[in-house]
C-alpha cells in the first residue's frame, strides 16, 4: 500500500484479519461514535448470534425485510423509515439486492476504477498535501472551504438522481446511536442488520470490504461505508462509518480509498 504522506496510521483489528487503514487525525468529538465489543455492555442490540436461525455456522441468518412497515421508493429506489432524520436505503450503491456490495467509490468520485490511490484520485495533483477541492487549509491544497460534497461528486446522487445523496457524518452517527445493531449472515453474506430502535424497521449493511491500489480487501469481515462529510481538520480525509462482527464506529481516513455508498434520502 502506499502511504507517501504525513499521517499517523491507525491499525484497525477487524475479526478474524487485520486491515491497516490511514487516519490522518483531527477527530471531530461531536460526530465520533464507537460501539465496543459484545459482552462489555456498551453494545447496542449486538444481541448474541446464534439466536435459533442458526445457518449452521453459528451465526443468525438475517431476515431484513420482514416486517418492515416504512418502506416507500423514491426514484425508483426502495427507501426505509428508521425514524431517523433521514430514510435509508435497502441497498448500496451499484447492488440490485441488499446481500449485494455494490461499487466501491473514492470520496468525492463517481465511478469505479482499476487503481485505488492519490495518483489516480480526482481531486488531488498525486500528493495528500495537493488537493484541488473540498480542502479547508493550506497545508492540505487549494482552499475553497467545501466540507460536504456536492450533487455532481455525490455517487449517490449522481446514480440514483432524486433526493438521493450519501449521509453525512451526523447521519451515520444517528444509525449508530438510534438502532439495534446485529451480526449476522444473511442468504449467505456477512454484515449487520441494523434495527429502529422506535419502529423496529430495518436494513442489511454487507460487510462488502474495501479497495485501494488494485486490490479488494477484507471483504466478508469488514464494512467500510462513505460519508458525505469532509475532515476539516485534516482536508486530505473523510469520515466513513466502518464495522465488522464486534464494533461499529465513525472515524476518517484519506479520500482515495475505494468504500461503500448507501444512499439516503429526505
């Protein structure tokens, strides 16, 4: 991997393997949020796996769209009532089904491609202290004071069109905090399915991995999913909600990484 730049790099143990992710500092407290392991009390509806829909493996076969009373499509997208600020998604970016990862998008970019890195990121000159928009300090480029992506650079918006857009850090930190979150395989994928904790609708978030240089990595055991919210601190970063079978969590990491996208929408 390459890591040519000044950023202190935060080793995230994921389950059963270890994906090196890059954290370039600059937490914002108020939008930070992390859920620990099961067993410590801290987990929110983590609940424990094997809860009489085994698969055989010891782990609860998901079942995300039973019973779900809020789903409306908009745009031609199935969208479900969370009671949260926003309607979520059934699935990602680039899936036609919930079980599907879908496409994996550097922050701010629309389309996939074969390498994941700052000298193929669009908004940089190849360097992390070289961005070209959505930067708030000089020591990072060119200062235009964008924290929040616009429609043209939002996947979301740009595939789905409507009132379709990726969530903010606020909007991820909302599912975290406001839903019940369970481990799961659902017809045979590893992720979460993620319940209101006011009207018990829900959604599956795949464990779909992610993408940098040429390689996909950790998918299966690790979700890594985009924010539409810049790191003001550190212009070079975004904020993406990551998890895998014992912690969910907002953090930042730099933008060329190749993440998920679930869309959201008023």
């Amino acid at each position: 991997m390459k890591k040519n730049y000044l950023c202190a790099t935060l080793l995230l143990f994921f389950g059963v393997c270890g994906l090196s992710l890059t954290s370039c500092g600059g937490d914002d407290e108020e939008t930070l949020s992390e859920v620990t392991v099961p067993g410590t009390g801290d987990d929110k509806g983590q609940g424990d796996e094997n809860d009489g829909n085994d698969d055989g493996n010891g782990e609860g076969e998901g079942k995300e769209d039973e019973g779900n009373t809020g789903t409306t499509v908009v745009n031609g997208h199935k969208a479900v009532d969370l009671g949260l600020s926003v309607k979520w998604a059934t699935c990602n970016v680039g899936a036609s089904s919930p079980e599907e990862y879908g496409g994996y998008y550097a922050w701010g970019e629309t389309e996939e491609k074969s390498n994941y890195d700052f000298s193929t990121y669009k908004y940089c000159k190849g360097s992390n202290d070289s961005m070209t928009k959505y930067c708030t300090e000089s020591y990072s480029g060119t200062v235009d004071n964008k924290t929040v992506l616009e429609p043209g650079d939002d996947v979301a918006h740009v595939k789905w069109g409507g009132s379709w857009r990726m969530p903010t850090s606020k909007e991820l930190n909302e599912l975290i905090n406001n839903c019940f979150w369970r481990w799961t395989t659902q017809n045979g994928v590893k992720g979460y399915v993620v319940t209101s904790e006011s009207n018990g609708n829900s959604i599956f978030l795949p464990a779909a991995g992610s993408r940098w240089d040429e390689i996909v990595d950790s998918s299966g055991s690790v979700g890594l999913y985009w924010s539409a919210s810049l790191n003001e601190s550190y212009s070079s970063s975004a904020y993406y909600l990551g998890f895998d079978g014992g912690s969910r969590f907002l953090h930042n990491i730099v933008r060329y990484y190749g993440f998920s996208v679930r869309p959201v929408a008023e």
